[in-house]
C-alpha cells in the first residue's frame, strides 16, 4: 500500500511547476547527503506533522468551501453584531 501511494506520489510531481521541481530536487539531494540518522529522523518527523497539519487545514478547506461546516471565527463574528 504505502509503495503504491508513494508510486502514485512520484507520478503526480510531474505536474509541479518547474520552481517547485527544483525545490523539490535541492532537498533530496541534502536527504541523500545527510549520513546522521538522528538528523534525518528529526527531520522526517517534523516532514510527517507538517504533511499531517497540511492535510488538516486542506479538509478544512475543502468543507467550507462545500458548505459543510461554518467558517472559522464564524461565531466569534456573529456574537461582535
């Protein structure tokens, strides 16, 4: 499963534009370099909370913008009328 989801990862980075290509490159050839484990350990679990936070705040996204829950500070809002 996470090969495939990887797989179908690497297929879409096609897509990213050429700045993001480039950046995308530059930090994996710093990973290929790195030979401190400890170091690519912490750097993949602070990779792994931003992704995760990512992930939040585009859910989140995704419902506002399909009306299912109410934006946020809506209330804080609604009570300053």
């Amino acid at each position: 499963m996470f090969v495939t989801c990887c797989n179908d990862i690497c297929a879409s980075m096609t897509e990213h534009s050429l700045s993001r290509q480039f950046a995308i490159t530059m930090h994996e050839r710093a990973i290929e370099s790195c030979d401190d484990i400890e170091q690519l350990r912490s750097v993949a679990k602070m990779l792994l909370r931003a992704w995760q936070l990512q992930a939040s705040f585009t859910e989140d996204y995704a419902a506002q913008l399909m009306h299912l829950t109410p934006p946020p500070f809506a209330s804080t809002s609604r009570a300053a009328e």
